[in-house]
C-alpha cells in the first residue's frame, strides 16, 4: 500500500503497533528511494516540518527531533564524570553527533551508520541535523554497528545506539549479544544508552532489551522522554553502566542556565535528567519489581 494517500503519510502497519498508525498531512515529497538497506522517504509536513522515514517508519521530524537527540546523548553523557571518548551506531542524520559534540568533555566521537545514503540525503535535506558531521571531534565510518563493536576493546566511555526499529539492518542493535560487545568495548566505568522502545506499546519488548542488557550491566535503568512524532507520543531509552554504585538518575555533571542555553539545550536540564527515570507505577513494577 502507497505510504502517502489523500495528501496523508500513515506509518505502516506492523507487528511493532498493531492497530494503529501515526499520520502526517504531506506538504511535498522531497526524495524517495530504495538504499542498499532501506527504503528513504523525506517529506515536508504541514505541521511538523521536514521528515525522514526508513522503511515506512519515522525517524525524526524538525519539529520535535531535538527531545530524542538531547535526552539520548546528555542523559549517558551526564551520568559519566569525564566522557572523552564517545560512539555513536547509527544516527545517520547528525542530531545526536550535534549534541554530543556540545559536551565540553568530549574529545573524540566515533560514529558508525550502516547507510551512507541517510548521511546523504540529511545533509542534503534535513542540514540542522547534519550539521553534527561537520564537528571537527567526529570520525564517521559507513558500516555495520554490530560488526563494528566485535572489533574495539577498552576503547569508549560513553557508547549511544541512536538506531532505528527492531525490523529491519537495526534488529542486531536490540540483542543481548550485542549488550556483551558493548560492554567489551567500554572503558572501566563506561555507560550505554539505547533507543529501548515504548511501554505503551510493547512493554515486554522493553523488559526484554532491559533484560538482555543486564546479562552484561550489574546497573540497567530507563528514562523516558517525551516527543509527539514516536508512536504513543513518547520514547524511551535503556541505559547501563559497569559500576553498580553509580546513580544514573543523578547528573554528575551539572550546567548552569547559562551553560546550557549557551549550548542550545531545549529540552535537556539536570532536572529532567532525573525526572526522566521516574516511570508510571505499573511500569516500574513490571520493570523493576516482576
Ligand atoms: N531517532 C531515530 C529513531 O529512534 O527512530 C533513529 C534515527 S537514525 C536515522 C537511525 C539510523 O540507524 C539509520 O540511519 C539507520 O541506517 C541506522 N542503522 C540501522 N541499523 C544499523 C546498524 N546495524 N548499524 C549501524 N547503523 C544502523
């Protein structure tokens, strides 16, 4: 079925929500293609400005992308005393590579994105999100995540898996053998942060990547945030550290108002760092408790 119909882009209707499905009024059609791995539409949108979809799902508007990069990157970043070193896997369109280069700690960030042509067309189409590739910290390379992480040890401080959907090149990026190279690939005291699905949608998915991250992290939690073009309106991330002790809830690097509207920081604070671990009752004790 043609994703676009009556002037309306739907999500398509998969196995991840069954029976429903997000729509945005189409503005243009901007590109489409077939990659090697993916099909890559951007639209523009009445009410949410410029869109990228892969495989019929979205994966980040103008309009709100800002809550999913921000709170992915500076939610593992703050949690670490001193992130030098930071990977990103996948983030083919630079917003989580423009936030994490504003940390001043970061020295370095490694990126690997299966898809060059979502690098591509970002720079093409979506430019205040690519602008995080023209960093001078960033080493790109164009390759797969899973792959990529059997080969480095001891190497990072902070690793953030920005990928798209279970379905599809990311279904590897969800697994709890891809937990263990992570973790063989960290620094001692080293954190992870992935993008770890809805509770509103698929609770036992999220429990399930928790689950398979603590075969590996003696200290798992998750933190949500908020963004109205994910489904159920909301995201939420799995995050793990090496060192038990650590608080993840509890910034260890605090910013002043001044630092981070200097950083252009408009979602992420110190305090919505810890809010976004605070979870709904039912879903902490399914998560925690069960
Ligand atoms: N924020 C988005 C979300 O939560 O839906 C994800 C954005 S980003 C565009 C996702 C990227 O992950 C895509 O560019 C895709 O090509 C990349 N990706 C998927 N599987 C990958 C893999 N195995 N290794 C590296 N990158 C991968």
């Amino acid at each position: 079925m043609d994703a676009i119909q009556h002037g309306w882009f739907s999500e398509i209707q998969n196995e991840l929500w069954p029976g429903q499905s997000f729509s945005l009024k189409v503005k243009t059609v901007l590109h489409k293609e077939k990659s090697k791995f993916q099909d890559i539409l951007i639209i523009d949108t009445e009410t949410y400005g410029r869109c990228l979809i892969l495989d019929g799902i979205i994966q980040c508007t103008t309009r709100d992308e800002f809550s999913y990069q921000e709170m992915i990157s500076f939610i593992p970043l703050c949690s670490h005393p001193n992130p030098e070193k930071v990977l990103i896997v996948g983030g083919g369109d630079g917003g989580v590579a423009r936030e994490v280069a504003k940390h001043p700690k970061v020295k370095e960030i490694h990126q690997v994105e299966i898809d060059d042509r979502v690098v591509d067309l970002s720079k093409k189409f979506l430019p205040e999100m690519a602008r995080g590739f023209d960093s001078p910290k960033l080493k790109l390379v164009i390759g797969d995540g899973f792959k990529y992480m059997k080969d480095h040890k001891d190497e990072f401080d902070v690793i953030i898996t920005d990928s798209s959907d279970p379905i599809g090149p990311a279904e590897s990026l969800f697994k709890e053998s891809y937990y263990g190279l992570m973790k063989t690939a960290l620094r001692v005291g080293g954190i992870v942060c992935s993008q770890g699905g809805s509770f509103w949608l698929d609770p036992s998915h999220v429990k399930e990547v928790m689950t398979g991250c603590r075969v590996h992290f003696p200290n798992v939690s998750y933190a949500v945030t908020s963004i109205p073009s994910y489904p159920c309106g909301h995201i939420g991330f799995v995050v793990g550290c090496l060192d038990q002790k650590l608080n993840l809830n509890t910034p260890k690097q605090l910013f002043s108002s001044k630092e981070i509207d200097e950083m252009d920081l408009k979602y992420y604070s110190s305090s919505i760092h810890t809010a976004s671990f605070n979870l709904p009752r039912w879903v902490h004790k399914y998560f925690y408790e069960s």
